[in-house]
C-alpha cells in the first residue's frame, strides 16, 4: 500500500508514535508499580476484552486469565474495554477491572506498563507495539504482516481456521464461519495462547532478572 501510494522507501517499517506529558507517563507507571507491590505481584497483565468489530471480541478471556492463575498464581490480570463490554467482565481475589472505568487514551498509556498486553488484533494492540511494550496479538482478519511485522516484543497467534486472515474488513460477516453466533475465527487454541503467555512471561522475568 504505501508503494502504491509512492511513500518513499525512508517510511517503510516505521510506526506511528504517541505523545504524552512526562506526568502522565510517571502516573501510568506508579499505578502499575504500587498495584503489582500491594499484591506482591511478579507479572502485571493487562486483558482487553473486545475491539469495534465482532472479530475482535476476546470471548476465551476469562479462561485465558485463570489458566495464567494456574501457573502464574502471583499474577495480576486487570480487565479493559468500553461499556459494550460489561457483559463479558469477571472479577477475582487478583482480577481488576477498568472496564468503562479507564478511556482508551489512558488505556493507551498504561498498557507500556505492563508486563503484557493480551487483545485481539484492535488499535490497542498496534499501540502496545508501537511502545514496543510485550504484547501477544491474536489475528483473525488480519496477518502477521499487517499488524506485527515490524514490533518488537510482540508475540501472535494467528486464529486457526482456514479463512484467516481474510483480509475483508468484515462487518457483516457474510459467508464467515460462525460459532455460538460469533464467527468462528474468534475462538483460539487456548493451550496455544497460553504457550505464548508462558513465552512471553519467561522472556520478561529474564530481562528483569
């Protein structure tokens, strides 16, 4: 796209970036240092639950979020998304939710904080990797090529059936496989995205270490 819009070969690979007061960067930061030190926490998670399209919905979340528990027990996961979201929310003795609570401008910042960005492929993943923050993008329309090419930190699944990624920007989803009225590429291998947690988790506690 960008050769066909004769962009010259000096932007190739650069990504977007985001500006924010040097204040809000030392809050966002605080919120996640002072919540992982109140709950002794060795990893801070940040779970979006949805995006602004059917196949951007995170429908295997919570079973996501208590497999990390299962092997991360000291783990935080905290919860976002809009009011559209407020039916998939679920809480726990280490699951907080910003659900309709933080914006997507605040949420923005502070998933750079965290020790992982978990979502569905939405702006708020692409935003994770343009801080080159950790992040495990999993992919239903688009590719890998699309939305993680050039990140770093940056983990992904793509879903597993055989129509993604389509490429179609659908929106209504005409001829897609459908499952419990969702389409099917929402529904991931969840020992699969767990591989990738445990991926990415190792490789933060060893730059930590």
């Amino acid at each position: 796209m960008t050769k066909a819009a004769g962009i010259p070969d000096s932007y190739f690979g650069n990504r977007g970036q985001l500006y924010y007061f040097d204040d809000e960067h030392a809050s966002a930061k605080k919120w996640v240092e002072n919540k992982k030190k109140e709950y002794d926490a060795d990893f801070a998670i940040l779970v979006n639950l949805s995006g602004s399209s059917l196949h951007k919905k995170f429908v295997q979340a919570e079973n996501v979020s208590r497999a990390i528990f299962g092997k991360y027990p000291k783990a935080l996961v905290v919860l976002t998304g809009d009011k559209d979201c407020k039916p998939q929310e679920f809480l726990g003795d280490r699951i907080f939710s910003k659900v309709d609570k933080w914006n997507f401008r605040t949420t923005a910042l502070q998933c750079k904080y965290f020790d992982l960005t978990i979502s569905l492929e939405t702006g708020l993943a692409l935003i994770a990797h343009s801080w080159d923050a950790p992040c495990l993008q999993l992919l239903t329309a688009a590719s890998w090529a699309n939305h993680v090419k050039y990140a770093k930190n940056a983990y992904w699944l793509q879903a597993p059936v055989a129509c993604s990624p389509c490429h179609r920007n659908p929106r209504e989803y005409y001829g897609c496989p459908v499952k419990d009225k969702l389409p099917a590429c929402v529904y991931f291998n969840e020992d699969a995205v767990m591989e990738k947690v445990e991926e990415a988790l190792s490789e933060r506690h060893a730059m930590s270490a």
